[in-house]
C-alpha cells in the first residue's frame, strides 16, 4: 500500500467541505456522494460516527487490522477516532453511494446516546460489513432521506429530537437486518462455533492459561479473524449464551473432572485454570454449580 498518509476530520462540516457538500447543520449531514467532485483516497480517522452506503465497487480499503473489497449495498459503520482507508495508488475516482456522519454531541444527554452501546456494529471489523438486499437498501435510503428532509428545515425546538429520532430508527432497521445477516449466515456460524468450541478445549487442556492467564474472548475472536463483538454477538444469536459464559462452563467442566483427581487441591487447580487468586475461581465455581468446590468433592 503505497500511502499511508491520514487524514483527520474531527467535525462534520470538514467532511462536508472535502465532500463538496453543503453543512445544513454542524453535528450532521447526509452525504450523496454522486454529487461530490471525484476525490483521491487516503487513510481517514473521524472524530464522529460513520456510516457509509456504498454503490459500487471502489477498491481495497483497510479498516482494523484487515482489507476488504467493498461490494455493492454494502453497510459499513465506524466509529469516532477508528481509522479506515480505501488505497487507488493516487488515482482520482468518483465516489458514489451516500453516508450518514454525525457527531456525538449531537446525541448527548439523549436516549439514543445511552443506548448506543447496544449498537455493537461500530466496533464491528470492515469484513463484517452488513449486506443489504434489494429491500433492505430501500429502507435504508428512506431513513437517509428523512434524516435529510428534516436538515433542510429551519432548526426550531424539535429539530433535535426529530433528527436524531430518526437517525435510532434508522439504527434500529441496521440492528434487524444485521439479525437476518445472522440467519441466512447459519452455515458459516455453525463453522464458526465448532472452531471456538475447539479452541476452548484446546486453551484449557494446554499450559495456556498457566502461561497466558485466564481464557477470554479478545483471544478466540483473533484466532477466528473477527472482531470481539462481531464474535460477541454471532455466538449469543446462535448459542443464547454469551462467549464469556461459553468459555465459563467448559472451564467448569474441567473443574469438575480435576476436582475428583484426589491429587490436585482447589488453589492447584485454580492456578492450572488461569486465576491468579483460588477465591475468585471459588466465587465462580459457587456461582454455576450451586456449592464450592470443596463442597462439591466431598459430594462425589
């Protein structure tokens, strides 16, 4: 990749300006790209929430630690001071498709701004980018189209609350078509959660968490090559259960099989599992079984 320039935009209207695109409000904008002048893309880091809809085909563009080749109706959601880039190698190119930029002030003290936890999507890597159909695609640009009409009014008492109702709306629709992303995914998410439950086996059964420490879930989402809430999300949508309580009863599991080693004592075995102190592998153990591992041997 021959530039590695970034460039910084920490305001929407900076945005606008590259976009050649009129700033109707200061905290955010709806941008058609179709009616910007053709750009040369660099590496960009945004001080504000992104979410681009794009087109066309438009190259390789690096985003987390991973590349991807944009396809068109694709949903891609970055999140302030996360850095992304598209590499042409200095060519001029028309950008088409349309984004939604808005800034977190333009959220704050509101529901959308407590909630926007929830949203995982925009800490989701760029190859877990949501794939719209034809309909979805549909949705998507009224709710831009909204957003928009609403800009173009004169800013009065419920401008605010207006804009930004309709910009959780349109995050919402992304919450049910990333559900139905899920879904029609099944076949690769099954291969997915046979793989973590594989190297959740492994982890435990090997010197890992003596060496490494505890098992967790930023660990197995790198060894799968997706991000930690993508991985988050995917496993609680297919399992019912978080990661974290997946990897919490195979370690029980364990638990258990070594507490009857007459051999090993309790603090042995906490240690072998990865806790650096016996009482918060006891706290755990209590927690899912009912009675502390003392207890549970003199049980069996």
């Amino acid at each position: 990749m021959e530039n590695q320039e970034v460039e910084i935009y920490n305001t929407v209207s900076e945005y606008n300006k590259m976009a050649n695109h009129e700033t109707l409000h200061p905290l955010v904008s709806v941008i058609d790209f179709s009616k910007s002048d053709p750009i040369c893309q660099y590496k960009r880091k945004f001080g504000f929430y992104t979410v681009f809809l794009k087109d066309v085909m438009c190259g390789d563009m690096q985003y987390g630690k991973h590349s991807y080749d944009y396809q068109e109706g694709t949903l891609v959601f970055i999140a302030p001071g996360q850095t992304y880039g598209i590499y042409n190698r200095d060519r001029f190119v028309q950008p088409a498709g349309f984004a939604l930029i808005f800034h977190p002030d333009l959220i704050k003290g509101t529901n959308l701004a407590k909630n926007m936890k929830d949203y995982s999507f925009f800490s989701y890597d760029v190859h877990e980018a949501l794939h719209l159909s034809e309909k979805e695609r549909e949705v998507i640009l009224d709710c831009f189209k909204n957003i928009k009409l609403e800009l173009e009014q004169a800013i009065d008492k419920h401008s605010k609350s207006l804009i930004v109702n309709n910009i959780e709306l349109f995050l919402n629709y992304c919450m049910r078509f990333y559900d139905r992303q899920f879904i029609t995914r099944d076949h690769i998410n099954q291969g997915v959660i046979g793989k973590f439950e594989n190297l959740v086996d492994d982890y435990l059964k090997s010197e890992n968490p003596k060496n490494i420490g505890f098992p967790m879930v930023n660990y197995f989402a790198e060894k799968l090559n997706l991000s930690a809430n993508y991985f988050g999300d995917l496993i609680k949508k297919e399992l019912g259960i978080s990661a974290q309580e997946f990897i919490h009863n195979k370690l029980i599991d364990i638990a258990k099989e070594q507490i009857l080693d007459q051999g090993k004592t309790i603090s042995e075995i906490s240690y072998d599992l990865g806790f650096k102190y016996p009482q918060h592998f006891t706290r755990l153990f209590k927690t899912k079984v009912g009675i502390s591992p003392s207890e549970y041997k003199i049980l069996n």
